[in-house]
C-alpha cells in the first residue's frame, strides 16, 4: 500500500507542477507589438511564461520561427539574461540583470579611489595596463581613476535612444579578479533597453588590468558605478 501511495504522489506531481504555470500568447503585426493581430494575420507572437514571481516572454517570429528576444523578470523586476537578436539580424547578444552578491571581494569607490571597508594597510587601486595619454592626461588632472575616464571616453549614446529622447542612468555592477581581470558585469538597475545595452557593453570591453593591491597582495574587487546618458 506505501509504495501505491509513492508511485501516485509521484505521477501527480508533475501535474501540480504544471498546473502552476501560466503560459498566454499574444500575436501581432510588428517588431515594437504596438498593432495587435489575429494569428492567422500575424507576424510575431509573444509568448508569455510566468510562475508565481517569476516571468519569462519571448518574441518569435512566426514564418521563420526565429527568436527575436527573451526577457525574464522575478517580482516585475528584470533578472537573469535576456537575449536579442542584434541589429544585423546575425547573432544573440544577451545582457545579464540582477545584483551579483561577491563573496571576498573587497567594495571599491574608483571615484573616490577607496575600499568601502574597513581594512587595515596600505591599498593601490587598480589601473589600465596600457595608458591612453588623453585619458591619462584627464585622470591627472582631475585627480581621479583612470577606469572613470576610460568609461566615459567609450561609452557611446545609442542612436535610436537619441532620437526618441532617451535618458537616465543605468546602475552597473562588475568585478576585477587578482589577475586584473574583469567580469560579473551586471545591469544591477535597468533604464531602457538600449541604454542598458550599451551600458552592459561598454563594462565587459574594459580591457584588463592591474589589478588593486592591499599590502602589496593582489585582492578582488567589486565595483557598483553608474553609467549616465544625459541629452542636453
């Protein structure tokens, strides 16, 4: 009788589990889904995932069924990797949301060039390996980090966001490993999808560095820093 009882609660199981998952399709005439379709007229269909706090959508283009992108969110808020097809229509790209939460890293302020710790001896910040005089130049000057001005000398504003006016700033978040290397670059609060693309690139095209130094050792660090997009 227990093992009936086992091998019952097991074929349910998965019904539950399914029972729990709301899945909705919603079809359209265009890329932007602002004119809605019948499907046997539509172009693209949105398909929508959600189970309890999570949610996943994925746009797909009907005739060739290829993926056009995929968003996922926990509580409304983005998480995980969203992947779209960029615009040559060649390849995925993917930008990854969600606050990555480190552990022995050391919180660095590059602005400020400090550890939001505290610790005990003498701390080196970390620097490019190979200096641009003009960003070496400007860094000098203002008496800051390097890594500041090399962002804002290669971030570029999206055309697209440009033209339709498209402002704020994107809150990132990445880590320089013992070896100078960056990575767990993160999109820790999002603006506009364009913006948070370019943001998301900018960070994963630093390239590698010197890495920050704590009584001479090489230590791992995690950075939070705004990238601000700002029409005047």
């Amino acid at each position: 009788m227990r093992k009936a009882l086992i091998i019952l609660f097991l074929s349910v199981l998965p019904v539950f589990l399914f029972a729990q998952e709301n899945t909705d399709i919603r079809y359209f005439r265009d890329v932007n889904l602002k004119r809605k379709s019948e499907e046997n007229k539509a172009l693209y269909k949105l398909v929508s995932i959600s189970h309890e706090d999570d949610l996943i959508e994925k746009l797909i283009e009907i005739k060739s069924d290829k993926l056009i992108w995929l968003k996922s969110y926990k509580n409304e808020k983005p998480c995980g990797t969203w992947y779209f097809l960029n615009d040559k229509n060649s390849k995925m790209d993917s930008v990854v949301y969600g606050k990555f939460e480190p552990q022995g890293f050391y919180l660095y302020d590059y602005k400020d060039d400090k550890l939001l710790e505290n610790v005990e001896g003498e701390f080196s910040k970390p620097s490019l390996i190979v200096v641009d005089e003009k960003i070496n130049s400007k860094a000098n000057q203002n008496k800051a980090s390097d890594l500041a001005f090399w962002l804002s000398f290669n971030v570029k504003y999206p055309i697209k966001a440009h033209v339709d006016r498209i402002q704020g700033s994107v809150k990132t978040q990445f880590t320089i490993d013992e070896e100078g290397n960056v990575g767990n670059v993160r999109i820790v609060q999002g603006v506009h999808l364009l913006l948070d693309i370019e943001s998301y690139r900018v960070i994963n095209s630093l390239p590698k560095m010197q890495p920050g130094k704590l009584n001479g050792k090489p230590i791992k660090l995690y950075i939070e820093t705004p990238i601000n997009f700002v029409l005047f």
